[in-house]
C-alpha cells in the first residue's frame, strides 16, 4: 500500500515495488515548501482531474500514476471506497496535486493534520481544495460579463 510520510524536509510518497513497476517511476519526493494545502477527501473520486497519462488505471479497481490537466500533472495513487489525503502543490514541485488513499477517515484526519503541521507555507482558510484555473483567466478578469450592459 501507498505510504505519505515527512522526512526531513520533504514529503515522500512511498511506492510499493509493484507500484513503481506500474507508475513507471520511483517514490514521488517533494519539498514541505511547495506544500500550499492539505485535505482529506471521503470520496476518492474527487481527488481524479485530468486525464490518466502514465501509469496503471482501472476503473473500479485503481489508478495510479501521472494524470494531466490544463494546470500541470496531479500523482495519485487512489483505490475505490476508501477516503484519500490531497497534497496541493506549488513551484518548484513537480505536481500540482498529490493524492494518496488511505485505509479510513480516521487515518486520512490524522495524516493530513501531520502534513499540514509539518509544511512551513500550508494555506489553512478553507478546508477544500481549490479549483483549478480556467485557461485563460486571471484573478482580475471578470468570471462573466453581462450581455444587456
């Protein structure tokens, strides 16, 4: 099973052998740094954006590896049924998003609250993640401008 852990100043998600062979990539090591938020997410589904680019996935069973977004890549290593801890990310990361199943609610909590202690730069204002940016868009564009003026 997938492993989320602090060492040092990094967060590293620990790959099984298998699931190396699978993502075709080593542990995924980043700095606590690029660390910009930290959820725990009941439906796993929510933490999939994108689409799968490399790596193994199999609706209903798993998926694991890199997906792809307007945004830049996610890493997940998530499984049906079962709760996932999300990792937001910043520059220099490599990820946008990290995103880990985990076996309960409980364990999710308590993961994403020793990341969150952990990460110098972690945004807590809201306990969601955050959309992802629509291309195009900038903070000061107006979402929608009126037709009749």
């Amino acid at each position: 099973m997938t492993r989320m852990l602090v060492d040092g100043d990094d967060l590293v998600v620990r790959l099984s052998w298998w699931q190396k062979a699978a993502a075709r990539r080593r542990d995924v090591r980043v700095p606590l740094a690029a660390v910009r938020r930290v959820t725990a997410e009941p439906d796993w589904w929510r933490a999939l954006r994108g689409h799968h680019e490399q790596g193994v996935c199999v609706p209903g069973a798993l998926c694991l590896g890199r997906r792809a977004h307007q945004a830049g890549n996610d890493f997940v290593a998530v499984r049906p049924g079962r709760p996932t801890v999300c990792v937001e990310l910043a520059a220099p990361a490599p990820f946008r998003l990290l995103a880990v199943s985990v076996r309960n609610d409980e364990e999710g909590r308590s993961m994403a609250e020793k990341v969150g202690r952990s990460a110098p730069n972690t945004d807590t204002s809201t306990p969601w993640r955050q959309p992802l940016p629509v291309p195009g868009e900038s903070a000061g564009t107006p979402a929608l401008k009126r037709a009749d003026g």
